[in-house]
C-alpha cells in the first residue's frame, strides 16, 4: 500500500511505541528502469504487513519476505534485485534496472517524531538507518527536503481538484478564497485554508524557489 512519507513516519512511530517490531527497507540505489528510485520507503512489521512501496511486480514480495525473515532474526542489511523476468514475467513489470535496498531497524521513535514536525514547519531533515553490510556497518541517510508549496486561487471545483492532486503529490497544498463558507465546506482535510481578499493574502504570502 503506498502512503505518504510523513504517514510512514507516523505510523513507524507509533508502532514503536506500541511495542511492535518492524523494519525499515530503503531503496539506496537504482539503476536503469526501476519502478521506484533512491529514496522510496516501505515498511514490514511483525505480521509480515506493508507499509509504503519500493515498486511493484513480483519484487516487492521477495523483499517482504526476506525483510520479514530478518526482522525475526534481528539482522540487517542489503538486498540486491536485478528486475528481469523473474521477477515480472507473470505481471508483466519487467523494467531491466537494479535496486538496492537497505534493510534494517528504523530511528527510534523519538527521531521520527523530529523529522515529522520539521517537515510539518516546512524545515528540512534527515533520517539514518543503519546496516550491517559484508564490508562492514554501514549508515544510509534518507533526506527529507521541505515540502513543495502549492497556492491555489479560488475554492471553487476546479481549486477544490488541484487541492486533491497537490495533496496527493505531498505538496503543502493552500487554498486561498473571499468566501470563507466555501473554503470551510470544500477544500480538502489537509489543505490550509486562507480566507480573506485573495490578491492581498497571496501578497502576504511567503514565496521562494519551491512555490507554485
């Protein structure tokens, strides 16, 4: 199931806190057609669930159960997957590249929860996940840019869409609109909603370089 990387974070988070055990699996390296690149994250837990996506295809089952197997060992490490015919060829997601991933135990929750309010406050941050490899331990960072902001003028259908992709695509998505009733009945949960002449409060808005 993918999810947003902050979802993951929460949810690897609370986890921890309850007690329950999981791995983290990143991908640390890809190389011609991969489904997913440097930087996708999934997790399994102690009943052999996922959470996120490295890919698709048959790839994504190997690396669960293998990722499960050293979960139940206490192991780390790396896993390596050329995505050829076997591990496509009844699905059809034959890409041809290689991936990479790093398999291990993630920050503790404590971590996770800091990089979760530096991204809520559009700040950047960093995650360590450390393996044993054949060469030795091994540190792998996974970092966390601030999220993209998206301002949209108008709450009407068309805004109340870009909400939704803009959302989905994880940028910090605001809606501006005059019309305070539309921006509380319409705009998506997740969405800031700015309410106010709409050429003054996109004035006062802050905008740099990751601004659309």
């Amino acid at each position: 199931m993918n999810e947003s990387l902050v979802n993951l974070l929460t949810r690897a988070a609370a986890m921890q806190r309850q007690g329950r055990r999981l791995v983290a699996c990143l991908v640390v390296r890809s190389r011609g057609s991969t489904p997913q690149a440097a930087g996708a994250l999934m997790l399994v837990d102690d009943a052999s669930n996922t959470w996120g996506t490295i890919g698709g295809g048959c790839v994504v089952a190997q690396v669960r159960r293998e990722a499960f197997t050293m979960l139940g060992s206490g192991a780390s490490g790396l896993l390596r997957f050329k995505l050829d015919h076997d591990y496509g060829w009844d699905d059809g997601l034959i890409c041809g590249g290689t991936l990479e991933l790093a398999v291990g135990s993630p920050p503790c929750a404590d971590e996770l929860d800091r990089a979760i309010a530096a991204i809520a406050e559009l700040r950047p941050a960093s995650l360590e996940l450390r393996v044993d490899t054949d060469a030795g331990p091994a540190v792998y960072t996974l970092h966390l840019p601030p999220p993209e902001r998206l301002y949209i003028a108008g709450a009407g259908h068309v805004g109340q869409a870009a909400a939704r992709l803009g959302l989905s695509l994880e940028f910090d998505v605001t809606v501006f609109d005059d019309r305070a009733d539309m921006l509380e009945r319409f705009v998506p949960p997740g969405a800031r909603r700015l309410s106010g002449d709409i050429a003054t409060r996109l004035a006062e808005a802050p905008i740099d370089g990751e601004t659309y």
